[in-house]
C-alpha cells in the first residue's frame, strides 16, 4: 500500500515551497495569517537567515516562531528552559509554533515516601 501524499489546504508540499511567505499566509489559519503580515521579530529574522543559508546545528529560543513550508526537512534545537531539544520540522508541522514541539514541563515520577513522612509511611518495610 503506497503511502498516501501529504496535503496542507490541498496543496502540496512542492507548492507550499514555491509559494512566498505571503500566499503561504493566506492558507493559514487568522492567528497565523496575522503574525506574519505584522511582521518578525529580529530574533525570529536571524533564525530565518540561519535557515535560508543552511546552516548546521542551529539553536533558538523563539518558541513563538511560526512553522513555514521553508523550514520542512530541517533540524532546529528548541530551548526548553534548560537546555536545547532537537525538533526534526515535517510535514504535518505547517502553521504550528516552535515551542509547541519542545514540551517544557516533564512528568512527575514520585517515589517512596520518606521515613517518618506521614503515619501510612510506617508500614512500609525500611530498607
């Protein structure tokens, strides 16, 4: 079973590339539509040119950053509060935020409680 084509607005990804930043806007949703016609941020504009220019190993902290059809195939190491998580940019990604992508909260694991902790705590076995 071959695998099926990937479609944003039913476009392709090829015709999502060859589009400008504009026309790319106009099949985004309003939220989207708006942040880009208001314009970048400078940090937002050097994470751009980094990405136009190829480079390698590229770090932000613009979790805001729109996911445009430029950035597909691309690896960009997201700031998570503490350090940089790699985000591998596909397909599906179109029209989302960076930081949507690089969770900044982790699981809480507990473990046991600690002796003496509360009156239940007691019946534990103390190793």
């Amino acid at each position: 079973m071959a695998k099926k084509e990937f479609t944003f607005k039913g476009k392709t990804v090829d015709e999502l590339k060859a589009m400008s930043l504009n026309e790319a806007a106009q099949l985004m949703t309003s939220r989207q539509r708006r942040t880009i016609k208001r314009g970048f941020t400078e940090q937002q504009k050097i994470l751009l040119k980094k990405l136009r220019a190829n480079e390698k190993n590229i770090e932000t902290q613009c979790r805001d950053m729109i996911i445009l059809p430029e950035m597909i195939g691309k690896t960009i190491k997201v700031h998570q509060g503490k350090e940089f998580v790699p985000v591998m940019i596909e397909d599906g990604m179109i029209g989302h935020c960076l930081g949507e992508f690089a969770l900044t909260r982790k699981k809480v694991a507990h473990s046991a409680p600690g002796i003496g902790a509360t009156r239940s705590s007691a019946s534990l076995s103390v190793k």
